[in-house]
C-alpha cells in the first residue's frame, strides 16, 4: 500500500518541478537596471559571451524560445546593470572602420603639421646661425693696393 501511495506522490512532484520551469524570455525580462553581476547569475546563469567595451561590462545571452532565436545584452558599470535589452549595434558613424577612417585622416593632418613645423625650425635655425656668426651681413671689406 505504501508503493501504491509514493508512485502517484513521486508523480505529482515531478509534474509540478517541471510546471515550475520558467522560460528564458520571461527570466530574462525579470532582469532590471540597477542589479548587481550575481543577482543576473543567479537568474539567467553564465552569458555565452562576455566583452569589456568603453570601460562597460557587456555580457551577451543567446537563447531560443518556441523556435524563435534571441540575443539580449546586459551591461554594467562598476558591477551594477545600466541596460538591459536588445544587442545594441553601433550607429554608422561609430563602427570601427568608420572611427579608423577619422583617425586616419586627423593622422595625416598631424603629420603635414608635423612637417611644416620640421621646415619652419629647420629655418629658423639657419637663420640663427647666420646671425650669431655674422654671415647674414653684408660687410664692407675695404681693397689695398699693395706696396711697392
């Protein structure tokens, strides 16, 4: 009688353990700025990647649900959440290549800069060595006629 008991308990526990599941989706919407890095273990486990952009902590969350695939971010400043949604791409004007092709460009500038300031103490050195030797004057040099 007591096997016939704990089959239908042992049934009935397993049923409601897995009523209890919770889906990724729904943990992750209950994540909330403000959290700290453990509170976000603790409820949605270890990211499938971690990045440190920017002086942010980014850590990103792949998951499916019902079929349907999701990529959410968190990111923290000083161990504490600051967003919490959608994987956030860089606008056009700050991609990588985009922020290169401004480097790039303020690069050659500072060195035409570089070059002309070069030039312009090269100059100005020559100009003070003729100067101090006395070589940017014309001198009047008197002629003698020998003597007989």
């Amino acid at each position: 009688m007591i096997r016939l008991l704990s089959i239908p308990i042992v049934v009935a526990l397993a049923l409601l353990t897995t009523a209890c599941q919770t889906s990724m989706v729904k943990q992750f919407e209950s994540l909330k700025p403000g959290m700290e890095k453990d509170d976000v273990l603790d409820r949605m486990g270890s990211p499938n990647q971690t990045q440190r952009v920017s002086g942010k902590d980014r850590w990103y969350y792949n998951f499916y649900d019902n079929r349907i695939r999701f990529n959410k971010e968190v990111q923290f400043v000083d161990g504490m959440a600051v967003y919490i949604g959608e994987v956030v791409q860089p606008t056009e004007d700050q991609t990588a290549v985009a922020v290169d092709t401004r480097n790039e460009s303020r690069n050659k500038q500072i060195d035409e800069q570089m070059k002309k300031e070069v030039q312009e103490n090269r100059k100005a050195y020559e100009a003070y060595e003729a100067q101090t030797r006395g070589t940017d004057k014309v001198r009047y040099v008197p002629t003698f006629e020998p003597i007989r």
